[in-house]
C-alpha cells in the first residue's frame, strides 16, 4: 500500500497537509480552544543529568523529528502543518527543596498543572518540557499535544531520549542514525492513497460492516447525557487477576486468538449484560505504522477502528471468542483507512452530545508509563468509557478506566471494573456456558 511513500529532506521551512486523523483533533480543537483533552503527556526518570544536557537532547529529538518542531496555521480555512527547519525547544528547571515523598508528590503536582493548559498550535509547536530536580534525582515533565504524538511514540521518545543524555553527557556525538522518512512524508502519501481504487474499494469494506449498525450504546448512567459533551473525565484503576488472564489466555490460544482477542471478547460480554443490546461496536487503537520504515518515527500514526460483534443467540464465550477473532482480523486487513473518511462516508446522525459510531474504547496496551506517569490525576475522557489493560514482562496486568465524569460517578465504574473482573473470572473456569447464565452479581448484592 505505501511503496509510493518516500523522504523529502531539506534545510527549509516545509509545510505540509494533515493526516486524516490530524484533522479530526485539529477541528475539535478549534471547536473548543481552550480545552486540555487532547494532552499527551509522560514522567520519565532521567537520574542526576545537566539541564544543559536535557536540552541538547530535547532538541535533538525535534531535529529528528518534525512534529516536535511542527505549528499548525489556519490556510483560508484549511489546517497545514509548518514545520521549522531548526528545532527550539524551551526547557524549564525546577529545582524542589524537597526530597522522597515529597519529591515525588511535587512532580506530580506540576505534571497535572502542566497538562491542564491548553496549546495555542498555531503560533508554535505544542511542546512542553518541565525538567523536575531534587537532589541527584530528575525527572522530565513532557507533555504533547496528540496531534505531533501516539502512544507507540512514546518509547521511541524514552529510549531516544537516553540515548542522546548518555552520549552528550560523555561529551559523544549522537549515536542515533539518520531517519529515512518524516511524519509529513507519510501524511502526503495518505492524502495521494486516499485518491486511489484500493483506498475507494477498503472504504466500501467498511461500509458494508457498519451499515446499519446501532448510533447509541444504551449503558446505564447515573447522569443524564448532557446535550455538548464537555470532556470531563476521570480515570480509575483495577489490577486485575493474573491468574484469571493466563487462564482466558490459554483458552485464547486454544481457538489461534491472541490475548487482545479474549480481553475484548470479554469486554463486549460485559456490554451486552449492561446494555442489553446484542449489536455492539467498540473502539480499539491501533499503532497505523505498516512497514519498518514507519515505526522509529513520532507522530500520530495511530488509527480508531470500529469493532462491531453479535452477540445474539445466547452464545458461550468459546463461540464469542471465536466472532470476535473474525471481526477484529477482518479490520486489521483495512487499518489503513482513517476513521473519520469513515464517519464522512457513513454520514451517521451527528450530535455534540456523544462520539459517532461508538462511544466506548477497548484496548490492550504493553506498559503504560512509569508508576509517577500513572500518579498523575487525569481530568479529561474523550470517550463515554475506555478500557485500558496495561500488561508488562514481569505477569502484571492493570486494568485502567477514563470515563466521562458527566455520565458517571466514580462509584459506578469501580462497581464496572469488578464485574469485568468477575466475568473474566467466570469464562475462564466455564467457557462452555452461556454468557447470559453468568452471575455479574458482586459480594453482598446477592443478600
């Protein structure tokens, strides 16, 4: 799909179109200017480094990547990104009084103050670095704005940023090589793909999927929905049984389904038990970097792609397990199409009060940061709900909530998280038996 798709290097000021899924945030951000919804943002540990040596690396990182050194104008009503031939990154240091604890409470502190203010993207990049000290510790404070960052860019930023500290602090020369393409390189061939009978004949496959599908997931909230979703959110977390994942693991493995597969499988049980619907569609994340020379790059490569599953007929969670590898394979074939030339397409009924054609995400994510990363208090939700599992090498698996705080109260969603725990508990001792005949039921509701 992406032969056509070369580098263009160059000395000079570049300007370049949006990618699709740029747009989408590039609008909705227009539309609410002074919003924090769209923050990205890490806690990385950097140990006793220089400032001076922060910097250099920081602007290195924007050297080689363009989104970091990227603005993003209004052009008679169309979105470009600019791109600044040299980097500029600005570095603040804090220098805490503190130590331990209350080191480690102050950063915090200021990544939840950091990430609340909005990015003004048309005058300069939406870059923010916070360069966090207390005694021979540091930690770099840097937020982003979704629009120049995913979360698979995020470790190409750690392990190039440690990188670039190491060898500037010994006083070597990067030991990074040179990239062969940049973001814009690929925002220019999607837009030239988007013109093509593959792209036309994908865009169909979709269609055909989602035609007719349901507008509304009816959950049980305990607001009513607002009429203009505002994006206030929260996030809790569960961990959740590492038993109970390796069981639903193996029995994922039995049927050639990955562990993604049967989390989600159970995942859209759970819906179908809360909502009564048996037409459901889920959101899921994928990284959108579909050949090697892609995945060293930041930027916003990632995708939304709708998941629609039927749950009608009473199924086991075997047979579950087994529609929900069909629809997620089949929509991995077509992960290149941008979610919003589907909404385009669809044209469903559109209102500010919820998303289009679907209102819940469902993902499975390797890591999610550093323990200070997950401290920090997020108060947006793009989304009715999203479930976020984070599993790691050492037979960890969290599993986050971010929800709409206007729908929801925190209550609820623990209550939500425990009976995902408990069907996840339940399928895997008895796959055989009907979801429907599952108790979701939790300790003291029977009495």
């Amino acid at each position: 799909m992406q032969a056509g798709l070369v580098g263009r290097p160059g000395k000079l000021e570049r300007r370049a179109p949006l990618s699709f899924a740029q747009q989408r945030l590039w609008f909705l951000q227009r539309l609410a200017p002074d919003s924090s919804a769209y923050n990205v943002f890490r806690i990385l540990p950097l140990g006793e480094t220089d400032p001076q040596v922060v910097r250099a690396a920081l602007c290195e990182l924007a050297r080689r990547h363009g989104p970091l050194r990227s603005r993003f104008p209004d052009d008679d009503g169309v979105p470009v990104q600019v791109i600044a031939p040299e980097p500029d990154i600005d570095l603040q240091v804090c220098d805490l009084q503190v130590t331990g604890a209350a080191a480690r409470s102050e950063t915090i502190r200021i990544a939840e103050s950091e990430l609340e203010r909005p990015f003004d993207l048309t005058s300069a990049p939406p870059v923010r670095a916070t360069l966090v000290r207390s005694g021979t510790r540091s930690w770099l404070v840097l937020v982003l704005h979704h629009l120049i960052s995913d979360h698979w860019s995020w470790p190409i930023l750690a392990r190039e940023l440690s990188s670039l500290c190491e060898a500037f602090t010994a006083g070597r020369p990067s030991p990074l090589p040179e990239l062969p393409l940049q973001f814009a390189d690929y925002a220019e061939w999607q837009q030239e793909w988007m013109g093509s009978e593959d792209f036309r004949s994908r865009l169909q496959t979709w269609k055909d999927r989602l035609t007719g599908a349901p507008a509304l997931l009816d959950l049980p909230t305990d607001h009513q929905r607002p009429a203009v979703q505002s994006f206030r959110g929260a996030i809790l977390d569960r961990q959740l049984p590492w038993a109970a994942v390796r069981e639903v693991e193996a029995l994922g493995r039995s049927q050639r389904s990955t562990a993604y597969m049967s989390l989600l499988a159970v995942f859209f049980a759970l819906l179908q038990r809360l909502s009564g619907q048996d037409d459901l569609v889920v959101g899921t994340f994928v990284g959108g970097r579909g050949r090697v020379d892609l995945e060293g790059l930041v930027g916003f490569f990632s995708n939304t792609l709708p998941l629609r599953a039927d749950l009608g007929g009473r199924p086991t969670f075997r047979e579950l397990l087994g529609r929900v590898r069909s629809v997620v394979l089949d929509a991995l074939e077509d992960e290149q199409v941008p979610l919003d030339r589907l909404v385009e397409e669809l044209a469903p009924q559109r209102g500010l009060s919820h998303n289009p054609i679907f209102q819940v995400v469902f993902t499975v994510l390797e890591g999610g940061g550093t323990s200070l990363t997950r401290e920090v208090k997020v108060a947006t939700s793009k989304f009715d709900l999203s479930f976020y599992v984070e599993m790691d090498a050492n037979g960890n698996a969290n599993l986050r909530c971010e929800y709409s705080t206007d729908l929801f109260e925190r209550e609820t969603v623990a209550a939500l998280l425990e009976r995902y725990v408990r069907l996840l508990e339940a399928v895997g001792k008895e796959p055989d038996r009907p979801l429907a005949e599952l108790s979701l039921l939790l300790p003291g509701e029977l009495e």
